[in-house]
C-alpha cells in the first residue's frame, strides 16, 4: 500500500465511518487500500499524495451521512478516469452499484471536457442547459452529490493552480455547481461552493465584505443574543421547547443580495436573523403566532413553504418582524427533519434511512420532480416567484448534445442528427448529406443521447431528402425540421413538386379504386381552385394520402348528383339510400364490390330490387340499358362491407401470419384469403377483408407498405 502523506487524514476518516456504519469499516478500509494503491504513482498539484483528494471527498460524503456505496464511490471516483483500474475491476472488486456510481461521475466529467466550460463562459441558458443535461444523463442522484463533493474539495485546493485555471474552476463552480447544489436542496455545498468561487472571481469585493462582517460579528452577536433570550423566555412560559440559533450570513448571499436590491452593505447586513426548530408543524405554526404578538410582523414578508414546498423540498415558514430597540429580524420557523433537509437536501434522505440497500419509493418520486423543475434558484423572493418557479419542461423527456464547439443543444427525445442540423441553421439543415457522432459516422435516423457531442456532414450546395417527411422512416422527430424541410420543397422546387404529387395522387386514388376520378374533383375537396397548387401541396408532403383517403370519406355524397364522388360522413355508414325512391331491396354487386366512400349506382333488377355498383365497374360503365341505372348514395351504418385486396410481397416464411396481425390491429376481419408463389420467389395474396370507410381502406394499405417484403398493397380489380 501507498504511504498516506499523515496517517490522521485516513483515521479520521474511518472514525467518521465508524460513528455512522460500524459494520462497514473493514470493508472501506478495503476500499480506502485499493484506492491508495490505485493512485500510488500520481500526485496533486500541491505536491501531496492523489490519496488525499478521493479521502477528503469522502469526508464530505460522510458529513452529509451518504450511504456506504456512495462513500466508498467516493474513494474510487478517480480510478477510471486516471489509472489503470476498468469499470470491470470495480464491479468484480465492489460490486455493481459501486461500479455504476463510479462510471457516472466518469461520464459527467467527459461531458464537462466536451463543452468547453472550462475554457470559457456559458450564457445563463447554456450554463441551465448543463445543469440539466447532468440530471437527465444520471440513473442515480448519488452520482451528482459525489460529483458536488469532488468539485467542493477542489475549490478548497484551488490556490495551487494557476490564475487562469482558478478562474475558469471557479466561475463554472458558480455557473454549474453551486446551482446543482441549490436544486438539490444541498445548502451545506452550495453556500461552500458560492463563497469559495466569490473568492476568485471577485478577490477585491470578496475581502472587503468579509472585513465589514468582521467588524461588525461582535456588535451582531451581541443583538441576537439579546432576541435569541426574550424568545427563549416566551416559549418557556408557552411550553414550548425549541432550539434558537442566530442564522448566519453567507459572503456570496450578501453579495448577491446587494446587487439584486441595489443596496449597499448597511442595508443588507443589519437585516438580523434567527431560526427557531421545534417538534411538530402544529407547533410551527404556534410560535408563529407568538412572534407576531411579540413584535410587530412586517407586511408582505411572511411566507408559508410548509404548505408550499420550494422545488429543492426545502419546507419553513418565514416572517419579518420590527424586533428588540425597533431593528428588523428575520424568523424562520422549522422542525427538526424539515431543518436536516434544508441543510443537506435530496441527502437528508441517507440521514434517516434504516439499511442503505433499501430502495424508497418516495425518494424517486421526489427526483422525478427536480428533474422536471427548471427554478434554480434557492431565494424566492415572493408568491410570484414562487409560482414562476414551479413551471415545468420535463426534461427527463428531451436529450443534451453538443455541437464541435461545445455549445448544447436542447432537443426532444428521439430526435436524430436532422433534427439537430435544423436546430443549428436551416441551411446546415438543407445542405445535410451525414454526421458524425463522438467522431464515428451515424446513419441520419439514429437517435441522440445525452452527452454526445455531433457534427453534420454538408455538401456544398442541394436539399433535403423527400424522405425524411415520411413518418415511417423517422428522420426527423422535430415540428421545426419538418416545417424547414416543407418550405424548401414549397420554394424551391414548384415544379418537381407538382410531378411528384401527381404520382402521389395517381398512386393513391389507384390503389383505393378510384382510377377514373379527375384531379380537379379531387384538388376541390380540398378547396383548392387550381389543380397545380394542389398537385404542388401533395408532392412537397403537406397533404397526405392518408387525408385524401380521409376527404373522399368526409365529402358526403351530394344526392342530387349521383356522378360526383360519393363519402360518408365521419360517422359508419349502414344502409343505402335511393335518391327520390321510397325504401327498396337492395344487395351489393359481387363484381365490384363497393363500399363506403365509393361512388355508387342502382341497376334496378326486375323483381329483385337494386343492385349496388361502384360507378367504375366495367359492367356498369359497359351496360347499354342506362334507364336501369339509378344514383344512390350511402347511409350511416357500422356495417363492414367485403372489399377484395391484391398484396404483392417476397415471398417469406411468417408473411401472411405479419399481414393477418396488421388486420386485426386495425380491427378488419379477413373472411377469405389465396396465396400464389410465383417463378420469381414473389408472392400473390388475394384476400377479401371487411371494410367500413376508404379511410380505413387507405390505413390498411399504409400499414401493409410497412410490414417487411411487401411491395404493393391495392384494390384488386384496378389497374
């Protein structure tokens, strides 16, 4: 084993370990001998042994009362990074949960190096960014408390680096760090944090107000030793017992409230405080009410967050009062597990928790909603405020990347480098051939994770691919990429658009039997007056067959003209109705076999009522004797009508059972079925399927497109 610099740094530590596991400390001693040998060759900057470094972090952990796996994570949190030892050595050595915490402090520290946040200042949304991009990355919150005790000790050593370095550590410890610490409630760190950064980043301001609060502690203690007394009184003579201490003034806080208030030092300052800590909320509220009869409350300043928790689940209640020789005190007003967690946060659940393998369902439920927070700040300063900082964005649901220059990019999740393109500039966007994803190339449809920094590929010049605006393919997951990707198609290419929603249209109206209806009855459902705009919206994908399937349904068949296309209303169709004739028999023409949203015609059948063609039925559209022929439009009903459907596939083992699964999703029942294999290793399904709408027709042939091998799903009897 490596020699420890002094051997008081190790027994303290185990002491401390002792006093909180005792049945732990043989194997944290275990732990504390594979770290000192793991680091044995290294050193900090200041000449110590590394050992020193992962020990003082543990002190840190155990003060916050961790449990034993993040304690001994502590120890080990520079193994990966910095020695020889892999993540497999920790998981055989310690176990699996040790290893994980490990790893991810591991990977929040390759995020920190891709950002470049330690080489330059992020805007306030960037710096928010990072802080959520470290809580959407982690499984386990311990990770980012074992990450804020590292970062604590190394502010503690930061006079041994350079003055550049201490200004870069320093002002992402009050960018990141200290924020992290705020919304996880962790006071104890992050008022640490806030001053040793204060420290470096404003030297000058720092020492002047740590000179005035020197000089005015004695004339401070002696106020509140006064107050602190007639409160002790009072509460005696109430029953009360209680725990009052003076609340102290951190150097940052003073800061920070002079330049938000405008206010110099005297009016900040003088502003007394004290905390009060009782047994009960009941309590709470009664000495509440004897304050307020023994000073004067200031209005507006009383604030109840035992009702309304703050975000970090920081629970008090506050007032202002006019106190002793006519000096303004702030009161806060607590129990005891609500002081232990305004002290040390999402970690105050460790300090009660019986057996750290124990998992807490109520804990998780609590990181659910920091994660879903996006307040961090610890100060609310009134109700608004506080109501401000309740809204939310979930971004447990979206994902963090980086560009090459270390900027984070905020995106839903799902999203792919496209969307990421899009996100950056419509141009890198439109000119999108590729990209590379931690320096290895990615399909365009892979899905970004947290953490992980992209570069596209552009060509010089070109568009965007018409495939990525299919909703199959999942090139694109933003409501942004597809509107860029639409108006590129609407602006600049009219007439490609145009033939392509031709084809589109012809291949639709083919497939769902409507070969012989015009363009311009169809741009007409629409609404459109000119054919070409029409054409020009389906092909650059604002229209979808799927909603020309849908209008033909929704355009209701007008009675008195039986030759314009005939559809359903959105509710099911039942019966056919014979315009201008009273209720006849009627049945459907096995020829063709029409259904709702078809055009359909009457041949009137002497002594057995009506027949019901489509209206392009080869023996309607052949038939001499037209004065037999009578317009009919459909009813409401729920009745599935039997429709005969042509499936053109390579042939497979499991294709017809993937193409009745695809049916019975949709609800459609298929009554008959024939498979022919063809010289080609191609296979001929026809199936007769019972169908209620065109709409559903058109859904069914959509999904089939889908479903592996298939090459063509249409109408039969349509060429």
């Amino acid at each position: 084993m490596a020699t420890v610099t002094t051997s008081t740094d190790r027994q303290e530590f185990l002491t401390q370990v002792a006093d909180l596991y005792p049945e732990s400390v043989e194997l944290v001693e275990r732990v504390l001998d594979y770290a000192d040998t793991a680091h044995a060759a290294q050193v900090r900057s200041s000449g110590e042994p590394y050992i020193l470094h992962p020990i003082e972090v543990a002190k840190i952990l155990a003060d916050l009362h961790m449990d034993v796996p993040t304690i001994i994570a502590g120890l080990l949190h520079d193994t990966i990074e910095d020695t020889a030892v892999t993540l497999d050595d920790l998981k055989l050595e310690f176990g699996p949960v040790v290893a994980k915490l490990v790893d991810g402090v591991s990977k929040l520290q390759h995020v920190r190096a891709k950002s470049g946040s330690e080489g330059r200042a992020l805007s306030e949304q960037q710096a928010e960014n990072m802080r959520k991009m470290f809580l959407a990355m982690v499984d386990d919150i311990r990770v980012i408390i074992i990450k804020l005790a590292d970062r604590l000790h190394n502010m503690r050593t930061l006079q041994y680096l350079s003055e550049e370095r201490q200004q870069r550590i320093a002002r992402e410890t009050l960018e990141i760090f200290a924020p992290l610490a705020s919304r996880l409630g962790i006071w104890q760190l992050k008022w640490q944090l806030e001053d040793l950064a204060f420290r470096y980043l404003d030297t000058e301001t720092y020492h002047r107000i740590a000179q005035l609060v020197a000089e005015r502690r004695g004339e401070r203690a002696a106020y509140l030793e006064q107050v602190i007394e007639q409160l002790r009184q009072r509460l005696a003579a109430e029953g009360i017992t209680a725990h009052i201490t003076g609340r102290p003034k951190h150097l940052y806080s003073i800061y920070a409230k002079m330049e938000e208030k405008n206010r110099d030092f005297d009016q900040i300052y003088d502003v007394r405080g004290v905390r009060i800590i009782v047994d009960s909320i009941p309590t709470c509220y009664h000495v509440l009410g004897i304050v307020h009869s023994m000073w004067r409350p200031i209005p507006g300043e009383i604030d109840d967050y035992i009702a309304s928790p703050k975000n970090n689940f920081y629970q008090s209640l506050h007032t202002a009062v006019v106190a002793y020789q006519g000096k303004p005190l702030e009161v806060q007003i607590r129990t005891q597990e609500m002081h232990q967690v305004a002290e040390y946060g999402i970690a105050a659940h460790w300090r009660y928790k019986e057996g750290w393998l124990r998992k807490d369902e109520a804990l998780d439920s609590k990181i659910e909603w920091l994660r879903t927070s996006t307040d961090w700040r610890d100060e609310v300063d009134d109700a608004s405020q506080f109501v401000a900082g309740m809204r939310t964005d979930v971004f447990a649901e979206r994902v963090f990347v980086f560009t090459p220059k270390g900027d984070i990019v905020d995106l839903p999740q799902g999203a792919t480098p496209v969307d990421f393109a899009y996100t950056i500039h419509s141009e890198i966007g439109h000119r999108c051939r590729g990209a590379k994803v931690d320096g290895r190339l990615v399909a365009l449809d892979y899905q970004l994770h947290s953490g992980e920094q992209v570069d596209i590929l552009t060509a010089k010049q070109g568009g965007p691919s018409r495939d990525w605006l299919n909703p199959h393919l999942n090139y694109v997951a933003t409501q942004k990429a597809r509107q860029k990707i639409r108006q590129w198609f609407r602006h600049e290419q009219r007439d490609e658009n145009i033939a392509e929603g031709r084809a589109i249209l012809d291949r639709e109206l083919r497939r769902l039997g409507f070969d012989h209806e015009s363009y311009e009855d169809i741009g007409n459902l629409f609404r459109f007056s000119r054919v070409e705009d029409f054409m020009a919206e389906v092909g650059f994908g604002s229209i979808t067959p799927a909603q020309i399937a849908a209008k033909i349904d929704e355009s209701a068949g007008d009675k008195s003209d039986a030759l314009k296309i005939k559809a359903i209303p959105e509710s099911p169709v039942s019966e056919v109705t014979v315009a201008g004739v009273g209720d006849l028999y009627t049945r459907m023409g096995n020829c063709c076999n029409p259904v709702p949203g078809d055009l359909i015609v009457g041949y009137i059948t002497r002594g057995k009522g009506i027949t019901v063609h489509r209206g392009d039925c080869p023996n309607i559209i052949n038939m001499r004797d037209t004065e037999r022929l009578i317009p009919l439009s459909w009813g409401k009903t729920a009745q599935a009508y039997p429709v005969m459907v042509r499936i053109e596939a390579f042939d497979r083992s499991g294709l017809l059972r993937d193409i009745t699964s695809v049916m019975a999703d949709l609800g459609i029942n298929m009554s008959s079925a024939s498979v022919v294999t063809n010289a080609d290793h191609t296979a001929t399904i026809i199936a007769t399927v019972g169908i209620r709408s065109v709409t559903q027709l058109s859904e069914l042939f959509t999904k089939l497109l889908n479903v592996r091998d298939v090459i063509e799903a249409r109408r039969e009897g349509t060429n």
